[in-house]
C-alpha cells in the first residue's frame, strides 16, 4: 500500500506550532471547504489538552473513569444521565489526588496501597451485589445508590493506589534499575488500560455482575501480596530499602 502521500496528524503540528503544515493536513484529509471549521475545532481541541490534561493524566483516574458510563448505563441511567453523572464524578477523582498528596508522607506507602486495594475490592464487590439486586428488582432508586459507590471509588483510587503506582516501583529499585523499572511500571499500567474492556465486555454480557470478579480478584490478592511483601519506604534511604528486601528473600 502507498503511504507517501500521508501527512503528519493535524493535532501533533499543531502543538509544535506548526500553524501552516496543520492547515495543509486538515485540507488533505478533510478537504478545502472543510479545512477552516477543522482547524479551528483541532485549536480548540489542542488549548483544552494543554488546560486539562496535567490534571487528568496526575490525577491518574483516566483507567478507571473508561468504564463509568457504561456501568452506570447497565444500573437503569440512561446515556445522556450515566454520561453527565460520570463526568461530575471525576471530580471526585481530582479530590482523592489531592488528599493522596498529603497522606502520601502522613500515612506512608505501604498503609495508603494496601489500605486501598482492600477498600477498593470492598466497594467492587458491593457494586456487583448492588447490579445483583437491581437486575432482580428492577428498582432505578439502587441506581444513585451505584453512583455513589463510584464516586468513592474514584477518590480511593485517586487518593492511594493510582498516583502510588507511577512512583513506587522507582523507590523499590536501586539507581541503576530505576529507569527500567519505571518503564516496566509504566507499561504494564497502558496494557492492563487496554486488556481490561477486551476482557471485562465479554464477560460481562455472558455473565453479568460476576464480571466484576475480574477487578475484586486481582486487588485482593495484590493487598495479600503487597501486605507480606511492600516494604515501608517513606523517610528510607535506597540502602535501607534494598537490605529489608533482601531479608524478604531470606525468609521464604
């Protein structure tokens, strides 16, 4: 196939400044006529992402709100409700941010990720029995009843083990491993971002709210795992951290 003739995306020339090429770009895919109403609708896309997005990509709650509205929509929302109520929610998800900046030294690492997984699987597993109980009943009360257990699900996740998650790894890890360590981290979180709707859609229209296993699961076996293995490394050296591991490894 012949791809000479494609040209840079319209957004990334445009971040870059590139007023000319972007407006070149938009002709060649859009066409003439079109081109001035896309170029100012990629403007505008482009100074929303530079206003908004420090505050959802630190936040860390991008993952987690991919599922809110479809969620809420299978408790009795409609769309236009499930998606207004899931875009109000974030803001949940902000305020967990900033509690989780403060609690990070106050309560430690080790607290604040295993408390979180923990509470985390709680609110899972009451949302798979709230869906349990409306499938029966069919009551559209029970359906504020969910959204507010997807808040706070979002302000947990915000305020523990989201923003724990991008820098832990680089903590654990001496300083010639960190980089890829932080790589690894990184990685993993964009795969798990894109095997979960593969995995959770399927299950979910063949077994309904026992698909929320596929998230209790996980998160309560991390918390066993992290409880008998995360070292404490708020106020440690590298050195400290690296001497408790290995007596970890002595023991097993």
């Amino acid at each position: 196939m012949n791809i000479s003739w494609f040209r840079d995306s319209p957004v990334y020339l445009l971040r870059k400044g590139d007023d000319r090429n972007t407006y070149k770009s938009l002709t060649a895919y859009c066409g003439f006529d079109a081109a001035p109403y896309e170029m100012e609708r990629v403007a505008n896309e482009v100074k929303n992402y530079c206003t908004g997005g420090d505050v959802i990509w630190d936040s860390g709650i991008l993952a987690v709100s991919f599922f809110g509205t479809f969620l809420l929509q299978s408790i009795g929302f409609t769309e236009y409700t499930a998606s207004l109520a899931n875009c109000l929610s974030g803001l949940s998800g902000t305020l967990g941010a900033v509690v989780g900046t403060f609690a990070l030294d106050r309560l430690g690492r080790r607290l604040l990720v295993v408390g979180s997984l923990l509470l985390l699987a709680a609110v899972n597993t009451s949302m798979m029995l709230l869906v349990y109980y409306f499938n029966i009943t069919k009551e559209t009360w029970m359906g504020w009843g969910f959204l507010a257990l997807f808040i706070i699900f979002l302000f947990l996740f915000s305020a523990g083990i989201g923003p724990t998650a991008w820098f832990l790894g680089a903590e654990l890890s001496p300083a010639g491993c960190r980089a890829k360590m932080q790589s690894m981290s990184v990685s993993a979180q964009y795969l798990s971002c894109f095997l979960s709707p593969i995995i959770y859609y399927p299950l979910n229209a063949s077994i309904g709210p026992s698909s929320f296993l596929v998230f209790i699961i996980p998160l309560t076996l991390s918390a066993v795992y992290f409880h008998r293995y995360l070292p404490e490394t708020n106020g440690r050296t590298t050195e400290e951290i690296i001497a408790v591991l290995n007596q970890h490894e002595l023991k097993k």
